[in-house]
C-alpha cells in the first residue's frame, strides 16, 4: 500500500531527497567512527575494512566511547566528558532515526514530512510508524555535520594501543608515583560514592535503589580505575618476584585479600578501596632503586 501511494504521489522525489541526504550525512559520521578505530588498533588501510565493514554502528561507538573511559585518548575530564556528550549524540542519531530511514519503507507526507512504515521486532513487538518533518531532517544534518568536525579533533587525541604507556619502562620513583596518584583517586572514588549513599533512606524501594547503586558504582570502577591498577600491581609484583594475576584471576594469599578490588572487581566491605589503596601504596615503598 505505501509502495502505490508513494509511486503515486507528487512530493515523492522531495521525499528521496531528504532521505538520501541523510543517508549521506551519516555515512560521512560513520566513517570518522571508522578512522578513529583505525587509528585505536593500528589497524592497515587494506585490512581495516575487515572490521568496519563487519561491525554495526552501535557497537563501533561503544569501542570508542570505553577507549575514552579506560582514559586511552589524550584527553582531560572537560574533554572526556564532552566526547561523552558527543557519543550520546550518535546513539540517539542511530536510533530511532538511521535505523528507521535505512529499512522502513517511506512515503512522503505532504511536501514537509516524510512518513516511515511500522515494523515487527524479532520477537512479533509492533513498532509504530515514524513520522519525520523537513526541520527535524534539517537539524539532524546539521547535527551530523557539527559530530563530524567534532570527530576531528578526536582524531587526532586518540593513542593507538601500541602506544599506550608501558609501565615497565618506568623507573621505581616514577612508578611510586604513578601509585601514590591511583591510590589518592582510588580514595576519592570510594568517598564520593559514600558521599551519594543515604543510609538513612528507609523508604519503600530502598533495597532496589541500594541495589542498582551499588551495581553502578562497581561498572564504574571496573570501566575508570581498575585496568590501570591491574596494569601497576603486576609491575610491582613482577619487579617485586611475586606471582602476577591475568585475566581477573584473585590470588588468594595473605595480605592479598585486600587487593581484591583490583584482581576481582569487587567491592565487598565497609573500605575496600581505601584498603586495596593502602597495599598498593606498601607494595610501592617495597621496591628497590634497582630494575
């Protein structure tokens, strides 16, 4: 029905126009996505494609957006949280919108709008159909067009991983350093969320909230501090000739227990950050001048 309506109508070609502009639009957003993961894993422009190509672009954002987390741009914390904002942008440019342009059938609504069919889901949801006027086609280019240039200046702040500072090259009064500062985050981490914690909240949905809160704060340590104090510890330990943990895996020796936050990812306990934080610190005055 869309498809005979749409033959027969007068503003179908205005219709094609504003959906082929957007189209090329964001696939002009989308390739600056790409070279941003070129450069992140060093990847050859011959081989690259084999990525790209097989890679929705939701999940290309998400690469870059945990790069920026785990702190492998260039970047301060205005910037960081701006690049935030700016994948926020894109997600909600992918969807409802480029998801909807690229596979619904449309026809036009007049010479201002344009209207795209409903769908199914894979599990038989109904979607309804998705109306989408001249101006909102408008400021999305526009949009389009202000992430692009945004992504330039990404470009050019991205380390590829290769790059990314190797710890072992540290000296030991560098590397003490580098662990005075993680402890000194590691503790402001730990007070901010007890700062957010109300123990007095007794109201219904309490235990939910708790919940839901606590979950949060543990992805946030696991995506912001810990790769980079996993990242120390073994270089302490291997300097030190102590056993190294990989892939998450706890060790479980005394005093180790209270490094837990940090081979685990957990944060069971009243402190268990200050903890982690203290033995990091004894660990560094541990070392010796000599590599």
């Amino acid at each position: 029905m869309i498809e005979a309506q749409a033959q027969g109508s007068e503003y179908i070609d205005e219709a094609c126009l504003l959906v082929g502009k957007f189209l090329y639009n964001f696939s002009i957003m989308e390739k600056g996505v790409d070279a941003a993961i070129y450069k992140l894993f060093d990847l050859q422009p011959e081989y690259a494609p084999i990525i790209s190509l097989n890679m929705d672009f939701a999940r290309k954002v998400n690469i870059l957006q945990n790069a920026s987390v785990m702190r492998i741009f260039d970047q301060n914390e205005t910037e960081r949280q701006k690049f935030d904002k700016l994948t926020s942008q894109m997600f909600g440019i992918n969807q409802p919108f480029r998801a909807r342009i690229a596979h619904a059938p449309f026809e036009p609504d007049g010479k201002d709008a344009v209207i795209f069919a409903g769908t199914k889901t894979k599990n038989g949801k109904q979607v309804a159909g998705l109306r989408i006027t001249r101006q909102t086609f408008n400021d999305l280019f526009g949009e389009m067009r202000q992430i692009v240039a945004e992504m330039r200046d990404v470009l050019a702040k991205i380390r590829p991983l290769s790059a990314v500072d190797d710890v072992s090259s540290l000296s030991v009064s560098e590397l003490r350093s580098s662990v005075s500062d993680l402890a000194g985050k590691m503790r402001e981490f730990e007070e901010k969320w007890r700062a957010e914690r109300n123990v007095d909240d007794w109201e219904e949905g309490w235990q939910a909230r708790s919940l839901a809160q606590s979950t949060r704060r543990q992805a946030d340590w696991r995506s912001e501090l810990q790769p980079q104090a996993v990242m120390l510890l073994n270089e302490m330990r291997r300097r030190l000739g102590q056993p190294q943990s990989h892939e998450g895996e706890a060790i479980y020796r005394m005093p180790d227990f209270a490094l837990m936050p940090i081979e685990q990812g957990s944060l069971a306990g009243a402190n268990p950050l200050h903890e982690a934080a203290m033995e990091m610190e004894r660990l560094a005055r541990s070392l010796l001048e000599v590599r």
